[in-house]
C-alpha cells in the first residue's frame, strides 16, 4: 500500500528518535526489525533518520514506513 505524502506521519527524514518519543506504539515495530536484522536500531540508530536506518540496517524502508503509519492510524481509531 503506497500512501501519499498527506496522509503520512512517519517521513523517512523523522528521525528514530522522533518517531519513538511521538508515537510510543512504534517501539514494536522497532523491536520486529530487531528480530530481523540482528541489530537493535533503537539503540544503534536511534539519532539516524529512518531513511539512513533502512540504509544502515537493511531493512525495507516502504514496509517500515508502512507499517509505522498503520499502527499510528490504528491508534487513533
């Protein structure tokens, strides 16, 4: 699902750190990649923004983004 730039709250430019302080729902998501990459990205790269997160860590950065959005708009409902 491509979402358009309006109904985004999470931009690839936030930075980790943002995203987690603003929306603390997020912090599973975070923990799932974790899981995936074998590294903790709250710890390691908690000042990167999530664009370099995705690039550092490898990790799919339109999933993420995704996914982060979707538990922020779950939240709200």
């Amino acid at each position: 699902m491509i979402m358009d730039d309006k109904t985004l709250v999470v931009t690839p430019e936030m930075t980790v750190l943002d995203v987690v302080s603003q929306h603390r729902e997020t912090e599973k998501i975070f923990k799932r990649l974790e899981e995936e990459t074998g590294s903790c990205v709250c710890c390691q790269g908690l000042f990167l923004s999530v664009g370099e997160a995705a690039e550092r860590f490898g990790f799919d950065l339109e999933r993420v983004l995704s996914d982060l959005n979707s538990i922020i708009s779950d939240e709200k409902e």
